[in-house]
C-alpha cells in the first residue's frame, strides 16, 4: 500500500483537474436534503459508538447474538436505501436502467464473497484439524493456506485479463452479469472438490463424519484444499474487478463515488453472511456447511444466468444505436454542356 501511495503521488499530475473542484447541488433543495442526510448518519454513527461504550462498561446488556442481528438488519436496511434513492434521484430512464442493472451485479457480490469468505474461518479451522503438516517435504502450517489465493490471483489475473480481450476481439465476451454467473458456478465447484476430503476421514466408529472437529480424526491430502482455492481464485477473477468496473460504468458521473462505495458495501455483507454461515460448521458440521454453500452457489448462479439476457437488453438499450454506413455513390461526372469554355 505504501508503494501505491507513491505511485499515486507521482502519477496524479496525469489525472488533470478530476477531483479538484467538488460537485455543489444548485438546486438548494437537494442540498438542504444532502444535508439533512448527512446529519442523520453522524448521528446514527455517534448513537452506534454510544451504545457501544455502554455495552462496553456494562451499563446495557446486549447479547452476542441480538448484536449480530442487528447488524444484519442495519446492513440490509442500507443496502435498500442506497438503491431506493439511486432509482428516485435518476434523472431520466437510462439512468434508472442502468441503477437496475445494478442490482443482480450487487447481488452477485454478496454472494461471491459470503461464500468465499469461510477462507479466514471455517476453511482455517479445517487446515488446522485435517490437513497434512508436511507437503513436498515441507512443514507447512495452517496459516500459510491463507496465502494461496493471493498468489493464485497475482499469477493468473493477466491470464484472465487476456481471455476477457481475446473474447472481446472475437465478438464472444460474456456480459457481466453472465461472468458472475460463471464465478458463482466455479464458486460451488471449489466446495465440490471437498466432498471426497471429508468421506476419506476415518472417525471413531458409529460417529457422524460431519462432526469430524470433535472425534479422532484422520489427516488428508493439502492437495484438496489447493483445488478449493484455485477454483475460488478463477471465481474471484469472473467477479471482482469485473464487477467493480461494471459499477463504475453503470454509475452516473454525479454518484461515481457512492456507487464505488456501494460496491463494497456488497463486500461488508458478503462478510457478514461468511461469519454467519461459518457457524453452521460448528453445528451442523463440515458437510452439511459445504452442501449449503454448493446449493446456494449454484441457484444464484441460475438466477444470474436467467437474468443476464434481460440485463444485456437494457443496457444496449441505453447505448446510442449505431449510425448504418453512408453508401457511397460514385461521384457524377458533369456533362460536356455544363462544361464552361476555357477563356483565352
């Protein structure tokens, strides 16, 4: 990060004057409303640290789970909102299709990420109680697993930046909504790779194999937790940058920067889902955790790919239609009357 801020440094003489002058409302109504919203969330936001000092010095008793709930309410509450106030600001119907066109993209991310997220939980937890320590002659902790998607995404992110333009000269790139639904696949599938980790256990006799965190267990291969990720890396790649640029097309110049942070308000939930869902591994175990996140992959992915075709109309329906080629004729040769005499 310390590199990109002096990169940023350096380079931000080619940016012009993008960022020097900001946007003031000139209708004073909106500005009074920008405002009057302004004031609402620092409120909001001073209420959230006041309740939590209470909790904190035990003046109000407030439970794990309420807490949690809450939050999940406070996010959904948002996400609503955010999107009900880009369709009600829209100025005419291009940028409401475009704030439609939004939403599965937003969808999809909650989705990607709440998935792909029970790397730092339960996918940590399974290294450390059912993965091999040694692996090519190397004693290799659990933790370390953590650093295999990063690599996986330094090492084939040109790869796939290649496929997209290669596709893209062809006249065959899928749309961005059928490239989440392509991740969301790959997402089920890394979780389907998996299910032979956990029947190759042995357990004490009679005990349920999804319980495998709290019998005798027998450690298996690291090999199954590196297919897990490189198909979580491929997913990634179909998903994130893909979607933030999308996000950032679709926005309207005025709102750029909210539609970007609403982008990671999709990460937030994704997130907070992720921990949610991680708890069904403590419960319910292993398998019936891996068999949920395989089902719910795969409907999002139908639901993306149903609505993809619809998406894709809209959007070509906001782009300006493409002028036919002028036809053109040979030029007329003047006849020999018309021709005036060359004067001496």
């Amino acid at each position: 990060m310390a590199v990109g801020l002096v990169q940023y440094q350096l380079g931000q003489g080619r940016l012009g004057d993008a960022g020097l002058r900001p946007t003031i409302p000139s209708d004073p109504r909106k500005a009074a409303r920008d405002r009057t919203a302004l004031v609402a969330m620092s409120g909001g936001l001073v209420g959230v640290i006041v309740l939590g000092l209470l909790v904190d010095r035990h003046v109000y008793q407030l439970s794990g789970d309420v807490l949690a709930n809450a939050f999940g309410i406070g996010l959904l509450a948002t996400a609503i909102a955010i999107f009900a106030g880009f369709y009600r600001t829209a100025r005419d119907a291009g940028e409401r299709r475009r704030v439609t066109a939004m939403i599965p993209l937003f969808i999809g991310c909650v989705a990607f990420f709440g998935v792909s997220e029970q790397a730092s939980t339960t996918l940590s937890l399974f290294a450390e109680r059912l993965v091999h320590r040694n692996y090519l002659g190397l004693h290799v902790v659990a933790s370390a697993y953590q650093f295999i998607n990063s690599a996986l995404i330094v090492l084939l992110a040109s790869v796939f930046a290649a496929l997209w333009i290669r596709l893209a000269r062809a006249g065959k790139e899928p749309s961005s909504v059928t490239k989440f639904a392509i991740g969301m696949v790959l997402t089920a599938v890394s979780f389907v790779v998996m299910l032979p980790a956990l029947s190759t256990v042995s357990v004490a006799e009679g005990v349920n194999p999804d319980y495998l965190f709290a019998f005798p267990y027998r450690t298996v291969s690291p090999n199954f937790l590196i297919a897990l990720y490189f198909f979580t890396t491929c997913a990634e790649l179909c998903i994130s940058p893909v979607g933030l640029s999308s996000m950032s097309r679709l926005a309207p110049s005025r709102l750029a920067g909210m539609v970007m942070g609403t982008w990671f308000l999709g990460t937030s939930i994704g997130n907070y889902l992720a921990g949610r869902a991680a708890g069904l591994s403590a419960s319910r175990g292993y398998g019936f955790l891996f068999q949920t996140l395989i089902i719910c992959s795969l409907v999002i992915a139908a639901a993306l790919f149903v609505v993809a075709p619809m998406i894709r109309r809209m959007m070509q329906g906001d782009q300006p239609a493409e002028l036919p080629k002028a036809v053109v004729q040979p030029k007329a040769q003047p006849k020999a009357e018309d021709v005036a005499a060359p004067t001496e």
